[in-house]
C-alpha cells in the first residue's frame, strides 16, 4: 500500500467484527510502530476483512460474518433462511420483511451513525451567501454569521484534507486503527470471558453447593471455641508484623536509594569517582531495558499488589524524579555530557516500560523542548 490511499481522502466505515477477534488478540503493534511496511500489511488486512468501508452501497457484514444490503425499507437485510418466524418464509429480508438478529443489530448501528452524521450539516458554500449579501442593501447579523460559519467551515475542511495527506499523518491515522482494533477485540474477550464464568456457576448444581456448606457447618461444630480464638489472634499478630516489617523495608529501601542519589550527587560536584558513577548509570540503563514491556505499568492495583513490588515502585518513582531533575538541569550541579546522556535514556526507558499516556506525553514533551545542543547529543 502507498503511504497515501484512498482512506486518507475520503471518509470511512470502520465495523470491527466480532468473529475475526481472535486475530486482532495478539497484533504486532510494535512491529507496525517501527516499520511502515508491517503498518501496511496490517491495516490492508483489514481492508481485505471487509472491516474498513469507502462505501456502504456494496453491502456491510453483520457480526455474523454475512454481507448484508440494504433493503427498500431501510433496514439491512442477509437474505438466508435462518428465521424461525412463519410470516416471512424464514428469510431476512431481502428488501424487506423480518431481519435476522446480526442484520438487526447492523441497521440500529448504521442509523446511529447516519443520525451523528447527519447533525454535522455542512451549511451554505460561501460563494452563494457573498452572491446574496451583493443584492442586499442592509444585510442583518444573521447573514454575517451564516457567512462566518461558512467560511470557518471550508477553511476547517481544507485543513483536514491537507493533514490526512500528509504521509507522517496517514501512518499515525492507520496505528491509531489498528490500536482501536486491538482494543476492541480485548474487551470484547474479556467480556465474553466473564460471561462464560458467570454462566458456568449458575449451572453449578445445587446439591454441590448444599453439601459442601453442609460441610463447612460441620467442620465449624467439630472444632473448638478456644481454637478460633488462638487463630484470630495469629492473625492479628500477623497482620500487625507485615505491617511494621513493611514499614522497616520501606524506611531500608529509601535510606539506600537516598545514600546512592547523595553519592551521585557529590561524585557531580567535586569531581571524584567519575567512572562509579557512570557504571551505576549505565547498570540502571541495562537493567530498565531488561524489563519487559509495561513492567512498570502500575494501573489500578497498586494497593493489592504485593509488598516488595509497592517498595520496589516508590524506589523506582523516587529515581525516576530524581533523573527528571537531571535532565531538565535542577539537579544543582554540573553533570558530564556522558552522565546526562545515559541518565536521559534512563529516564525515558522508564517512561516506557511505564506504558502509562502521561509518562509517554511527559517523555515526548522533554525530548522536544530540549536545547539544541542537547538534542543533538541524545541523537
């Protein structure tokens, strides 16, 4: 594929289906994002899927997989024989008539989006409203405002059409489609994932559940009163010593990562033992790109992770705020060119593993603004 084509200029239908997630599970999105060539094989994929429409005249592909058209009542329509109703012959359609649910859903969807669309109108051309305001004598505000209107909106469309020519644009337009795709096809796994849990305990027999509470209420008569005792209080005093050994391990990993920064710090200033300092570097380096993709990714289980990981993210959150102030020049000393390079790549191979947007934007935001003669030293 060229790196202009045709979805660069025209708008387009983009219809994930639901029987072809299964590809779209496990893309190689790293792949797309570093060769243009694996971008192309991938989104012409799904041009070749029928998941990306030009025109809907041809007919669109229920998420039974089935080509269905457009019927004289609006609704589209599949034509097979899979209806179990008597008044329509079984058939969906074919141009009217009862529709079978996949087609069902489609037309709900095509009306939807035909409705969003449409109350994006584009007004007037602005050469009509200037040949109408030329043969008024007082032309009111409300004139003045359609033809604001109109000019904004031709001048807005000829931005568009400029940008998605743009080959750079055109490959960041087809990544951001096959990201969505790919998300698609994880929720929707996830989703069906859940379902199935949740129907396989509603055909747990009943019996099964009855003898095994059964059970447990004789377990618990078989069992002493002092015993429950004895273990709640273990567990309250097991409670209580994570609680202390967690706070010791905390107060332990902070103590060494400060006593390393401050070494850092004034190997910087007076100069001495240079070369510790770059090999602390370049170990931290080496050990960041070792990790695995989105390893630092905290998200919303921060709290349920388990004790050495939270240590292990507040020392590397320390650090990382640490090397910022390095590269943007607040650390509050000379650092070598050398220094300040690997602690660049370090802070930004972080930001990565992180997989987090506002880690990614902050990364790209220094990488820009950097000055000159930085910046061509990171090169």
């Amino acid at each position: 594929m060229s790196e202009s084509g045709p979805e660069d200029q025209d708008d387009f239908i983009f219809r994930p289906q639901q029987h072809l997630d299964a590809k779209w599970l496990n893309p190689d999105l790293q792949e797309a994002l570093h060769n243009p060539d694996g971008l192309n094989i991938l989104f012409n994929s799904l041009l070749q899927d029928r998941e990306i429409y030009f025109d809907a005249g041809n007919g669109l592909v229920n998420s039974a997989g089935v080509t269905a058209k457009l019927g004289d009542s609006g609704k589209y329509y599949c034509g097979l024989r899979i209806l179990t109703c008597t008044c329509c012959d079984g058939l969906c359609g074919p141009h009217s008539g009862c529709a079978c649910p996949p087609c069902a859903a489609l037309s709900t969807e095509e009306e939807l989006r035909i409705s969003i669309q449409s109350k994006a109108a584009a007004p007037p051309p602005s050469v009509q409203i200037i040949d109408d305001l030329k043969w008024k004598l007082d032309p009111g505000p409300e004139c003045l405002q359609s033809l604001m209107e109109s000019l904004l909106w031709e001048q807005r469309n000829r931005a568009i059409t400029t940008a998605v020519t743009c080959p750079y644009i055109s490959q960041i337009r087809r990544l951001i489609i096959l990201c969505n795709r790919h998300l698609v096809a994880v929720i929707r796994d996830q989703n069906q994932n859940k379902e199935s849990k949740k129907v396989k305990l509603d055909k747990k027999p009943s019996h099964a559940i009855s003898n095994r509470a059964l059970s447990n209420v004789v377990n618990t008569m078989n069992k002493s009163v002092d015993v429950p005792m004895e273990g709640q209080e273990d567990n309250d005093e097991h409670s209580e010593d994570s609680e202390s050994s967690l706070g010791l391990e905390r107060v332990g990993a902070r103590a060494a990562l400060r006593l390393a920064l401050s070494l850092v710090r004034r190997a910087w200033r007076c100069g001495e033992d240079a070369d510790v300092c770059s090999a602390l570097l370049r170990d931290a380096l080496d050990a960041v790109r070792a990790l695995p993709d989105a390893a630092l990714f905290a998200g919303g289980a921060t709290h349920n992770a388990p004790r050495s990981q939270r240590i292990w993210a507040e020392v590397v959150d320390s650090a990382a705020k640490f090397l910022h102030q390095v590269v943007i020049g607040e650390v509050g000393c000379n650092v070598p060119l050398g220094d300040w390079r690997t602690s660049l790549c370090v802070w930004v191979e972080s930001c990565a593993r992180r997989a987090e947007l506002p880690a990614l934007l902050k990364a790209a935001d220094v990488l820009v603004t950097l000055p000159p003669k930085k910046k061509a030293t990171a090169r």
